[in-house]
C-alpha cells in the first residue's frame, strides 16, 4: 500500500488554491490541479474525495489558523483593545501577503462550503469579543453596536484584500493596512462634531 506523502498533499493544496484563484470552483478540473501539483490525477484522490473536500480543506485551514493566531492575540494582557484591533487586521492581511491566490479563493469561495464556517464564526466571535472590551475599558465608542461594527470592520477588510489580490499596484498591502488601522483608531472626522 502506497503511504502519503505530506509534501505531496501541499502541493496539491497549493495547485487548488491556484486552480481555484484562476478558474473559480466550479470551472475548476481536478486535473489541472494534479498537472500543477506535479502528480497523477489519481493522486489527487488518495487525498481528497472530490473538488468539495480539497476547497473544504483549504478554507478550514484558512479559518482554523486565524482564529488560533486570533485566540492568542485575544488573551494577551499586555495589549489593550485597540491595539488588538490592529492586531487582527494584520493577521488577516499577514495571512494573504505572500498568497494574492489565497486571498481571492477565501474571499469568493467561501460561501461554498459549511466546513470552515465553525472557524470563521470563531474569528468573528473574537472580534466582537475584543469590541466588547473596548467599550468596556473606555477606549472605544459605548454607542457602538457590536455585531454591526464587527461585521463592518471585517467585510471591508475582506473586501479590500480582495481589491488587492485582483491589483496589488492599486491596492498595496502596505496602504491597506496603514488606513484602516487610521480609521480604526481616528475615524474620518477631523474633530468631534
């Protein structure tokens, strides 16, 4: 019997998420996958049922590692609230700066699968978690609501790695994360009003 080589199955995660940027989960073929991966179409399957497992895989590798990275940034006592909100958008923009295909599969295949969604639901739990104490500690807006802000907050994010995945030289990482730590911390006021 043939073992499995963890190489071989990262290759083959990795020509997914290629496949998956380039073609889309629906018009994408398990043997474009296998020709990207450097292995025969028949290995793909000694690791992945089907398409559905090998995207479920790579959206719930995705979700599990951001919401371990995020639990770990949550619990830090030496950082307040506001500095763990910046914490997050570099976690999310750090996941996808040396992988614009990754970026453009989690943001436009994520609805295609439930598998990640216990993750994913994590990480937006965190974040409300981290709003909540803001308000708390006095450092961030007591009228905020917290389902709201947190869904604006991350829905933009989500949105703008998509802009760069699709134009980096428009959309630069580094630009990305500078303003929305600004509108995070400042707002778009100039004064209170």
């Amino acid at each position: 019997m043939r073992t499995r080589s963890g190489q071989k199955e990262q290759n083959i995660w990795q020509a997914a998420v290629r496949e998956f940027a380039r073609h889309g989960y629906h018009q994408a073929k398990i043997s474009r996958i296998a020709e990207g991966a450097g292995v025969a179409t028949g290995s793909v399957y000694l690791y992945f049922k089907n398409k559905k497992q090998l995207l479920e895989k790579i959206l719930a590798d995705v979700w599990q590692n951001l919401a371990q990275e995020m639990e770990a940034l949550v619990t830090r006592k030496d950082l307040n609230a506001v500095e763990k909100l910046e914490g997050m958008v570099d976690l999310v923009i750090d996941m996808f700066t040396d992988n614009p295909s990754l970026a453009i599969v989690v943001v436009n295949e994520h609805s295609q699968t439930r598998i990640a969604q216990p993750y994913y639901e994590r990480f937006l739990a965190l974040g409300r978690q981290v709003l909540e104490e803001g308000i708390a500690t006095g450092l961030l807006n007591p009228h905020l609501q917290v389902d709201v802000t947190s869904q604006f907050i991350f829905g933009g994010v989500r949105h703008l790695i998509h802009l760069w995945a699709q134009s980096p030289r428009q959309y630069p990482l580094n630009k990305i994360r500078r303003e929305v730590k600004l509108l995070l911390k400042r707002g778009i006021l100039t004064e209170v009003q």
